[in-house]
C-alpha cells in the first residue's frame, strides 16, 4: 500500500512540477517538488528509507525532459542514497535531516546534469550555473520542503493512523 501510495505521489508530483513549480522561479533556479516529494516520504515514520525510490522518480522526470534518462536516474539514485545515509546516520534529529538531505539532495542532482552537460561540450560556465540556477534552486526547495512534509505527514497519518488514548 505504501509503495503504490508513493508512486502515486511521485506522479503527481511530476505532473505538478511539469505544469505549475516549473513557473515559480529565483533567477533561473526553479523548486524540484519530485525531489522534496522523494525526501520527505523516505523520511517519514515508518517508511523504510531506500535508494530505490529514485528509481521511479529518476525514468519519471527522465521520459518528460530533453535530457538522457539516465541522467536524472543516477540525480535521483544519488539523492535517494544520501537521503537514506541520513536517516541511519542521524535519526533523532528529523528537521536535520531533512534539510541536510534537501540541500545535498539537490546539489547531487544538480550536479549530475551540470556534468553531463560539461562532457557533451555544451558551452556552460560552471561557476554562473552554481550561482545563477543551483543556490536559488537550493533556496526554493528549502523553502517549499517545509509544507510539503507536513502533506506528507498528514497522508502518513490516514494510512497508518494510531490508536488515540481515551
């Protein structure tokens, strides 16, 4: 139930972030809402916390965008294994975590496409692109990583509801 609960999610937050996120721009940085999905799902109570959910995430973003598919895969791959080193390594501390896996989360995938776009011969300027496209990149999903795991935690609450004390 949970993993189709998260595809389902992760489809529509493709679908979202394709029609609407992209519209929301700080220079040329836009908010990754597949990514702070993927984040804030592994992270949450009772959810085991593993690479492959950047699989589903990686072939979704993948078929809808002009670059390969495999270099979105190995962003979200990347992005899913950080966030699963995280959640072993610093467990106690949610709100951490989950910042420090938004920030390392998307500087690993955007990292993984200024390099594919490096190698290809693409005429890009690494210093402009960290600048000018990854820090506000990072500052929008900060930004929007804090309502969507309140979303995500009141959906873990429907599925997995607890016995409330008389």
């Amino acid at each position: 139930m949970r993993v189709l609960l998260g595809i389902g999610l992760l489809l529509g937050g493709v679908l979202l972030q394709l029609t609407l996120v992209t519209r929301i721009t700080l220079l040329q940085g836009s908010a990754d809402l597949v990514l702070l999905i993927m984040i804030s799902w592994m992270l949450l109570a009772g959810n085991q916390p593993d690479w492959k959910w950047g699989l589903p995430a990686g072939l979704m973003l993948g078929y809808a965008s002009a670059l390969p598919d495999w270099v979105l895969l190995v962003g979200y791959v990347g992005a899913a294994g950080i966030c699963q080193l995280l959640k072993q390594r610093i467990w106690q501390g949610q709100l951490l975590a989950l910042l420090s896996a938004t920030v390392l989360g998307t500087l690993c995938v955007h990292m993984v496409t200024l390099s594919y776009l490096f190698i290809s011969a693409h005429p890009i300027d690494a210093l402009e692109a960290l600048n000018v496209i990854t820090v506000p990149s990072i500052l929008l999903n900060l930004i929007f990583i804090l309502p969507v795991h309140a979303i995500m935690s009141e959906l873990n609450k429907l599925i997995n509801p607890t016995e409330q004390p008389a």
